[in-house]
C-alpha cells in the first residue's frame, strides 16, 4: 500500500471500523489540514454515511478543519443543464456562468488542502451524483478548476493550467470490502 498523508490518516480511521485495513506508520512534521468531505449516498442510515461520519470525527479529533458537502442531502443537481453547457468553455464568462450551487462548491475546493471522497461502488463505479458532480464542478476557466494554458503559467503533464493547487492530498473512501477486493485481501 502506498503510504502518504492522507493514506495514513484515512487507514487509523478505518481501523476503528474493521481489522482489514493496516495502522500506518507515524508521519513527522505534519500540522492541521483543511479537508473537504464529499459524501455521495442518499440514505441517512447507510454504511457509507458511517464511515462519512468516522472520517469526519478522526478529523476533527485529530485537530484539523472540515467542511462536510453531502450532495444528496443538499439535493445536488447531478446533471449539467442546456444552459450550463452552453457556456462551459466561456471562461471569459468569468464566475457569473456558474450557477451557484457549482460556485459554492468551488468556494470549498478552493479553501482545502485535502479532498476525501466518501462514496458506494455501485455496478462497480462511483455513484452518478459523483460523477455529475466532477462534471458540473470541475469546469474550465480563471473562476474553474482548470484552464487552458496562457503564456507564463505552469501547466500540468496533460497541458493545462490547473487553478486548484491548493488540493495536495485526495482519498477515496469506498466500501472497506471493495478496497480489500482490490488488494487482494480476503473478506472473512
């Protein structure tokens, strides 16, 4: 297992609830972070709405910021509307594109320094308000996630300009068993 921060952090969490998962080992030097959680289920009683409020709670005992988005119980349109569409590669545009929920959202990505991403694998995929949710939120432009390249600025490998370079660590946090399937880990 790749160990970093947020790894390390989400693996002592995820202990409390199962033994599958390994305690990290001790990280020097790291103060509190600004983590953004974005919770995708839509039932209040779910195993996926536990391990949300796990996450939460060893972040906010472990003495770091949290903003908390639960995209159903905010009733989160997933899907980008005709309009939205019209315009989203008007970065000149500027903010007033978006609709305000997306710029909201982005408010929150650009207050946080580590995203995790708690969320079902449903047909073995995230569930589609996630994905309506990168669709919808991570648009281009100056106020977006992203831009198109302009002289001066650094580019990402894939040669755009990221706005987001606040975000230094991202977790997902699916279902412990779905993690185990995929490092090969038996479920008992």
């Amino acid at each position: 297992m790749l160990w970093n921060s947020m790894t390390r952090w989400a693996a002592i969490k995820l202990n409390r609830l199962t033994s599958h998962v390994p305690p990290p080992p001790a990280e020097e030097g790291s103060g509190p972070r600004r983590i953004l959680l974005i919770h995708a289920h839509p039932r209040a009683d779910s195993f996926s709405m536990a391990l949300a409020d796990a996450v939460q709670a060893g972040a906010v005992d472990g003495g770091h910021e949290l903003r908390r988005r639960s995209l159903y119980a905010e009733n989160f349109q997933p899907a980008l509307t005709s309009s939205e569409r019209g315009v989203y590669f008007d970065g000149a545009g500027g903010a007033a594109r978006l609709a305000s929920d997306v710029r909201s959202q982005l408010d929150d990505l650009r207050w946080a320094d580590s995203l995790v991403f708690v969320y079902p694998t449903w047909w073995f995929n995230l569930p589609a308000m996630l994905k309506g949710y990168f669709d919808r939120v991570l648009v281009p432009g100056p106020e977006g996630a992203w831009d198109f390249p302009a002289s001066g600025r650094s580019l990402a490998a894939n040669g755009l300009a990221p706005n987001l370079t606040n975000v230094k660590r991202v977790c997902a946090v699916p279902p412990p068993a779905v993690a185990a399937l995929f490092e090969g880990e038996a479920i008992s």
